[in-house]
C-alpha cells in the first residue's frame, strides 16, 4: 500500500489577531467574576434600583402583558423600515408633538436596532448617498462612535474640543474654534443630552452659538440622544437643544434610543428620524435608507417597538411613563448629592461641585487611570479607567464606601 502525505492546510483564519476587549463590558465581567463581597459595579451604564437590582418598569410589565393577549397580534415580519406607528410617535416625542417640521411633512422616522443601530444606518447612509466621509466626534465621546463611523466608510473621524477637564466644564470656546475649522459638508455628532461621559452639557446659550457656526460653516448635523426623559425627568426639557435646531432651519438625523429611558436594554428599540428642509426628498431618501436595512438586518424586531408605541400613544400610559422617568432621575440626583456631601464632608482634596452639576446616568469624575486602577485591585469599586461611572450603581448602601475609596486613593494611598 502506498500512502501519500497531504501537507496540512493553512487555515482561512490564521493570522487574526486578536482585539482588545470592549473596556466596558469587560469591566462588567470584572466585577461579575469578583467574590468580593463589598465589590460596587459604576460601569455598565443600565439603571439599578435601591438594592442594585434591574428595574422593569411597571408600565412596560403591563403593556407587555396587554400585548401578549393581544389575540390580533401575530409575528409577521415588519416592513423594512419598520414599524410606522412607533417611528411615528418616537419622532414626536424627540421633535416635540407641535412640531413644525412634523406638521409640513418634512420628518419622519426610521425604526432601527437601539442607539447603535440607529447610529449606524445613519451613518452609512450620509456615506453612501451624501458621499460625506468626515465626522466629528467630541472629545471625549461615547466608546462606540468612532467605530461606527469608521466601518461605514467614513475616511476621516476627527475630534472636537469638548471637556476642560481643569475646571470641568465644556470647554465652549475651544469647540468653537474647531468647528470653525471643519471643513464644509463634514457630520458633527452632538450628544442631545446628558453628554456620555461627562455628564456636562451646553447651556442653551452655548448651543445656539454651536447651531449659528454650523449653519454657517454648512456641516451635517447628526444628533445623539439616548437618554431622553432620563437625563432630566422631563422629555420636553431634554429635547431642547434638538427643537432648537429645528426651529433654526437644520436639517438633521437624530439617533433614538429607548434602551435607558424605557429599560429595554435587550429589545434594541431605536429610531433614526430624519428632518429634511424639503419634502420632495423624503422618498429618495426612504427607498436608499430601505437598502441599507435589506443589507445590514433586513427588518426590526417588532416587541420592543409595540411597547413603546403603546405606552406613548395611550395617555394613561404615556403619564405612567413620564411618572417613572421622574423617579429614575431623581434617584440619580440624590446619588450625585450624596457622593458629593460624602466626599466634602471627608476633605478629600479637590473640589466635586462637577458632580451635582453634571446631569444623566454618568458622572466624568476627574479621577486619573491610576486612581482608577487601585480602586478596582484595593477598593473593589469598578469603573471605567477615564474615571466615568454610572450614578445608578450607587445606593444609599454603597455610596459611602466609594467615597471613602475615592479619598483614599486620590490621597495618594498605594497597593
């Protein structure tokens, strides 16, 4: 018998090497793999209650169950751009019920996979269709924005002055000065509010001066906001700076999220509205938008969006709704008040006003990767190493012992 020998193939995926972990969610398996028994999770940004448990929201649980006896109901596929009645009523909440551009026909909604999907069809639309491959991201911004853009094409992502971390503000003027810079057609993203990761948004005097230098300079706008209603307590309040815009004649995207303000982590319940100056557009603009879905999910998930269109669109519900927001953002208020109280009353140096000045789900705490560092390996307290936590991690428990942890190591203290 002869036996010939087959030189072992090399495989198709030799030679991938292998990514740095998504620091977020990394952290979180951290801090679920801790035994510590005084271990405080600040990363992942999803609310916790009081005991630091997940809440379902009472009016999401019930229009849930009214959907599951919905004997009409069934599971067809949604159209590709999803399902109308939600967008419909998502780009209301965002552009406001009166809204000018609502009612000339010049808006409409996209139903999309969260925040990131929202942000992503968007993105590759204005690449593919516009041909824009310039964006401009805050700096900093959310951990998932330069990747979005940058795998839908765009060439070039650039930042924008964002954070003067000396005096923890936004630093207005060097923003400015750097949209000044852009050249024309080129995207701005901007946070709608609560600014992940600092927390600090411009006052509305400083988004008209943002609005008037974009108009001139002619670049896109492309609004970000995933905590709507969360942020402040009031969706109207929250969507100043988007109606603002509107009113100044911009057209625009908006991403939309119902991930944080509905609890929905899981059900990926996005839109992307769009407003456009002139509605002869909008069917151009809807049946190129129908391919990016065909080629990337083909057509959303359905359950996430009839609850939020239900609980909108019934007034009863929409009220429970707006109760249950108030109380999620008053939580976080109180969590601010008292990590700051905590930490003046414990002379740690430094000044924490930025703390109870900031707004939404995360605070930029000032605290330097090093710090960082110790307290997760000596305190057991995890957070994200440009010092970003999540309020809704504290609790009247816990919020003492972080302070106490966050004195300690920006006093210095060693491992």
């Amino acid at each position: 018998l002869i036996f010939s020998s087959c030189p072992a193939k090399m495989s198709f995926f030799a030679g991938i090497p292998e990514a740095a972990p998504i620091e977020v969610f990394h952290m979180n398996n951290l801090y679920i793999q801790d035994p510590s028994p005084n271990k405080v999770n600040l990363t992942i940004g999803a609310y916790r209650t009081e005991e630091g448990k997940p809440w379902v929201l009472p009016v999401v649980h019930n229009a849930e169950v009214a959907l599951a006896e919905d004997a009409s109901l069934n599971h067809e596929y949604l159209p590709v751009l999803g399902f109308d009645a939600f967008s419909k009523a998502a780009t209301a909440l965002v552009l406001g019920e009166d809204s000018p551009a609502i009612a000339e026909g010049r808006a409409f909604g996209i139903q999309c996979l969260s925040g990131t999907g929202s942000l992503r069809l968007g993105a590759e639309f204005l690449h593919s269709q516009c041909k824009m491959d310039t964006v401009y991201v805050s700096k900093p911004t959310w951990g998932n924005h330069k990747l979005v853009f940058k795998t839908a094409g765009f060439k070039e992502v650039r930042d924008y002055t964002y954070w003067d971390a000396t005096n923890r503000r936004v630093d207005i003027e060097g923003l400015i000065k750097d949209l000044e810079a852009a050249p024309e057609r080129a995207v701005v993203i901007l946070h709608g509010c609560a600014h992940n990761p600092t927390g600090m948004d411009p006052t509305q005097e400083q988004w008209k001066q943002i609005c008037e230098v974009i108009k001139r300079k002619n670049l896109f706008t492309f609004f970000d906001i995933a905590y709507q209603g969360f942020a402040s307590g009031d969706a109207d309040a929250d969507a100043w700076a988007i109606r603002y815009f509107v009113s100044q004649g911009v057209e625009m995207i908006v991403a939309q999220s119902f991930a944080k303000n509905f609890g929905l982590y899981n059900e990926r319940v996005g839109n992307l509205t769009v407003v456009v100056n002139d509605k002869n557009t909008i069917a151009g603009i809807k049946s190129q938008a129908s391919l990016c879905v065909r080629a990337n999910w083909s057509n959303p998930p359905a359950h996430g969006a009839r609850i939020v269109q239900k609980v909108l669109s019934t007034p009863a519900l929409r009220q429970e709704w707006f109760d249950c927001i108030k109380s999620m953002s008053s939580r976080i208020k109180e969590m601010r008040a008292a990590l700051k109280g905590h930490l003046e009353a414990l002379g740690t140096p430094g000044t924490w006003n930025h703390i109870t000045q900031q707004i939404g789900m995360f605070s930029y705490t000032g605290l330097n990767p090093d710090q960082c560092d110790q307290l997760i390996q000596k305190h057991k307290v995890y957070l994200l190493r440009d010092g970003r936590i999540n309020l809704c991690g504290l609790n009247t428990k816990n919020v003492e012992y972080v302070a106490k942890a966050i004195d300690d190591v920006v006093r210095g203290a060693k491992l």
